[in-house]
C-alpha cells in the first residue's frame, strides 16, 4: 500500500515540477504562452454571465452586451505581461469600435487604486470590472485556466466563447479573431 501511494504521488510531482518552469507573471501565477485556440461555430459553448462593480464603481452586467461580440481581458495590474499587451488592447478595441466590445477583468488587485492607476497609464478606454478575487473568472470554468494570466476570450454575437488566447496577445491576433468571429466564422 506504501509503494502504490508514493508511486501515485509521482507523476504529481512530475506534473508540479513542468509547472515551476513556465514564466511566472507575480504570485505564483502562470503566465500563458501565448497559445491561441479557435472553436468551431458547431462545437462553442455559452460564455457564462459575468457580473459585478467596474472600477469606476458603477454596475455591469455582461446581459447588457447580448448580441455583440466581445472581448474579454483578463489582467492584473501586477503582471508584467499584462503592462506589455496593454497598447495592443487599446489599439484592437480602437480599431474593431463598432464591431466588438472590449472588457477588462482584473483580477487580483487588492486595491481598485493599483487597477486604476493601470487604466490611467494605459489609457484603457474600455469597461473594466474589479474582480479581487476571481470570482467572474471563475466563473468561466476550463474555458479559462485562472492562473493563466493575461487571458483573452473573445464571444461570438451568440454568447458563445469563439477563441481564447493564454497568456500575452497582440493588436494583430485581436483585430483578426474579430474579423473572424464578427463574419460567423
């Protein structure tokens, strides 16, 4: 009985050990690797909805976007890799105005000042909803691992998750998942 526990422990440590090797974003979290994922309009699966105060205070309700495609940043403003996409946020949602709606997810932030002072330096023009303790993320399930941090989801007009970025994206990827996912594809 000693020999299968330590022999079932193994490939934990195995698994744990190819984990400390990724790039690390802050506190242990994983930063992702840049690794895209398209789905299929047959096989998506509905975004859940994703509610909560943005760091201006007032309320948000993803319900309120139905209809729209959208894109979902998850970041925090102690992420390396988050500071380093944050241009090509701004210049994807700037350039896709009218064709997608782009919302942040911070995560993390034990402060809302540390998230603002972010949106400030970065000139995020687009909605962000405080999320200190990961409970939108959450909510995504394995559609959005949430020690992947930056994570970007773009939804279809249906409400379905159409494509996922882990880990650090740029202007050129957003605009064209946009194009794709706003065309049906």
């Amino acid at each position: 009985m000693r020999r299968r526990s330590f022999l079932l422990g193994v490939p934990a440590l195995v698994l744990l050990a190819g984990c400390s090797r990724a790039t690390t974003a802050s506190g242990g979290f994983v930063g992702g690797d840049g690794t895209l994922t398209r789905v299929p309009v047959a096989s998506r699966q509905p975004a859940p909805r994703v509610t909560g105060e943005l760091l201006d205070g007032t309320p948000f309700d993803s319900a309120d976007l139905a209809g729209q495609v959208i894109v979902y940043n998850v970041w925090g403003s102690w992420c390396n890799p988050c500071r380093a996409e944050a241009p090509a946020l701004v210049a994807a949602s700037a350039s896709t105005t009218g064709t997608a709606t782009f919302v942040g997810l911070n995560t993390r932030d034990p402060d809302p000042a540390q998230a603002q002072a972010f949106v400030r330096t970065f000139e995020v023009p687009y909605a962000n909803v405080y999320d200190p303790d990961g409970r939108q993320l959450l909510k995504f399930g394995t559609q959005l691992p949430p020690s992947a941090i930056p994570s970007t989801l773009v939804v279809d007009a249906e409400g379905r998750i159409a494509a996922r970025v882990l880990g650090e994206t740029t202007q050129a990827t957003l605009e064209g998942l946009v194009a794709d996912v706003a065309a049906g594809r």
